[in-house]
C-alpha cells in the first residue's frame, strides 16, 4: 500500500492542468514534466519498447512471457488534468482508517468534506483515503489510472509465475480537453484491443459513453452611453440571459442521471458589447444527440428572427461518439473483464459513462476501448477523493485481465 500512496503522490504533485485555449500538443509545457517522469520510470521497472514523441504521447511493452500466440492486450490512462479547477501545487492529505464521519480539509477556509453531501464516502468506512487541502483538485483522474497501470505492469515483470501475452501500455495528454486520441497512433501502438482506467467507484465497467459535442453562443451588442440609450443600446449580456432560459430547464448537469442527456453551461464572459456561452450537448441516443444539436441552431434562428437581426450565431464542433458501436461486435472484452472482477471479489458495476475517455475515439480509430474503474471520486474540484485500496483492487484487475486473456487463448 505505501509503495502505491508514494508513487501517486509523486505524480498528483506535478501540475499537469491542460488547456483548451491551446493550440498545442500537449496543450500546457507543464505536461511535459510527468511525461518525462514517467517515460524514465517505465525504463526503470523494467518495460520494453518505451517511447515518447514529439506530442507527449508515450508507449511501452511488457513482452508475453508464455510460448503461445494470445492477441495483444493494451492499457491505457492520461496524464492532463481538468482546465477547469486549479491542479497547481497539490497539497495530497492521508486519512487512515476513515471513521466516516466529516473531513476536514483546510481549517483556515472552512472547506469540510461531508458524507451528508457526498454519500459515496459511507462506502470507504475503514479505507485510508487521499483527499486534497480544499484549495486544489486531487487529480485522481486520471493520476490514479497511471499508478496503476505502472504498478501492475512492475508486479507481472517481478512475479513472473503469472502467465501472460504481448502487453502494451500507452499514456496520453489532453485527454480532458477532448484531444488525447487524437494523435495516439493506433498502428503503432498495435493492440488487438484496449482498457482505459478512468472510472470512478470500485467495480465500474463501461463501453457506453454519451455522444458528444462542444458548443459557442456568440452573442453581438451595441454599447452606447446608458443616458442615451433608449433606442440604441443592445445588450448583448441580457439577450444571452434569454437564450439559455430559451433551452429546456431540467435537461442540465445536476437534474439528469442514468442515460438522460443534457445541454452544460460551462463557461460564459461578456459585456454590452459581446457575449460569450460555452455549452457541452450530451446524450447516448444518437437520434436524441443530433436533435440536441437542432434545438441549439433552432433556439439561434428563432431569436435572431425576432430581434430582426443576426445578432447570435452558433458554432457546434462535434467530439465524441458513443463507443458501444464498436465494443458490442467484440464483447468478450468486456466479458474478460468482469470474470476478472468476480475473480476477485469485486461485484462488477456495468454502466454507461456520463461523459467521455480516450477509449471512446480510440474505439472509433479502430482499437476497441472499454473502460474500468480507477477508484476516484469528485473529479474535477475541491472534494475529490480516492480509497487507496480502490488503486490496489484495479491494479489486481489489469494483472487477472492480464493472466485470464493468456488462459482463454492457451489451447
């Protein structure tokens, strides 16, 4: 376990904060520092075929160690962290033995992590968990898929007992902008298929994801002296008011569940002259997923058509597709890894992802990607947390998928 908690550690205190402003790959320098930490690491633990681009992208091998042919099996985690809260020197508290009662993350700001709020924490009774000083993210997501897929990978080269094939493992950049597939080369790389380790709670298994798109609402103004602007003044901040009152009311982050999509306002500046809304559309339909998108350009045309000018426009990139398409033709992927779970003791959560991984468009690239668990909780703030012995229970997961993809090609 302490070997697990240092070598985490050493990686959330990295800044790796990415940007979607950026046009770059990786999009922030920062990123570079762990990306080079972790290509020495894997030389040092023993892997093969370790290489780095000029994009951050890395890749290693751990050879097959039996004398058969099994397909070979990739894992695969980011480094990046969200844009959208601060990973600049992270503080990572320790918590043995939680007694699953409220913590007390940073007593000069009052900044308390409650099960009252975050219900998830009554399941970690008796867990030592790693939560942030309350000024930070944690960046579990995904520091905690990269520890431990290096950890697994130093335990198979250290207990060579266990039977497996060709293994390769490849980590990325950018993932939480939405670009961490986009330069992974896939015939490189040359996996049969693939495992992301970047879900949350123990036991998660997921090939569903939402399709997904990224929206900006820009909104024009006429800026004029306010004690002479009956007539002339456009204020381009109150029409921007009406065009999200203007998108159904309950269909947003925090009243959805389950397979229920949403339109998420994530970002919004402006002034008289000019307004800004930057939305995320979500759904796992398909057919809901591109109405989504009419109702935007719909909402655009009807307002401009009754302001009498083309005041808003619209512009809608898309990102991401649900992966189920490509993972359903080769189930037993999945299936591999829940009988690993069961293996283990660990009741096998199969669910749709409410957002999106690498394996998503790696899947749409031709590498197949469902995703497992990597024991983080509250991505993206001030509240995460994860259970070290979640860390332990997935790296026992990559290692059994590892052993049971051998067993079921030996004859």
């Amino acid at each position: 376990m302490q070997k697990i908690i240092d070598r985490f550690i050493s990686y959330v205190q990295i800044d790796t904060q990415s940007d979607s402003n950026s046009t770059t790959t990786p999009s922030t320098k920062k990123q570079w520092d762990l990306a080079n930490l972790l290509f020495e690491e894997l030389k040092e633990i023993g892997l093969h075929d370790v290489t780095i681009d000029e994009n951050a992208y890395i890749m290693a091998t751990l050879p097959s160690n039996i004398d058969f042919e099994v397909p070979t099996i990739g894992f695969i985690a980011h480094f990046d962290t969200s844009p959208d809260f601060t990973g600049t020197d992270v503080k990572p508290q320790i918590h043995k033995n939680y007694n699953g009662e409220d913590i007390l993350l940073n007593k000069e700001e009052n900044i308390v992590l409650s099960p009252d709020y975050f219900e998830d924490l009554l399941l970690y009774k008796g867990k030592t968990l790693i939560t942030t000083d309350g000024t930070t993210l944690l960046g579990a997501d995904d520091k905690a898929g990269i520890t431990e897929i290096v950890s697994a990978m130093e335990y198979l080269i250290q207990h060579p007992e266990i039977k497996h094939g060709k293994i390769r493992i490849g980590f990325t950049p950018d993932e939480e902008i939405g670009r961490g597939a986009h330069k992974f080369d896939v015939e490189k790389f040359g996996a049969d298929w693939a495992y992301t380790m970047d879900g949350s709670t123990i036991g998660e298994l997921e090939y569903e994801n939402f399709n997904a798109a990224g929206a900006v609402v820009t909104v024009k103004g006429k800026i004029v002296h306010p004690g002479y602007a009956k007539g002339k003044m456009i204020n381009s901040m109150l029409i921007a008011n009406d065009f999200i009152s203007g998108l159904p009311k309950n269909e947003i982050p925090q009243e959805t569940e389950g397979y229920e999509g949403f339109f998420h306002l994530h970002d919004m500046h402006g002034d008289v002259e000019k307004t800004t809304l930057e939305y995320i559309i979500r759904d796992h339909d398909m057919e809901i997923f591109l109405h989504r998108k009419k109702i935007f350009k719909d909402l655009v045309n009807k307002m401009n058509k009754k302001l009498g000018s083309d005041l808003i426009e619209v512009e809608i990139t898309d990102q991401y597709f649900n992966m189920r398409e490509k993972v359903e033709p080769v189930m037993h992927i999945v299936d591999i890894v829940e009988e690993a779970m069961n293996e283990l003791n660990i009741k096998p959560l199969i669910k749709a992802i409410r957002g999106g991984t690498d394996g998503s468009q790696l899947s749409y690239k031709g590498l197949p990607c469902p995703n497992i668990f990597a024991g983080g909780h509250n991505f993206h703030g001030r509240y995460e947390y994860v259970p070290v012995e979640s860390i332990q229970k997935a790296t026992e997961v990559i290692v059994k998928v590892a052993e049971l993809t051998a067993k079921k090609y030996a004859n």
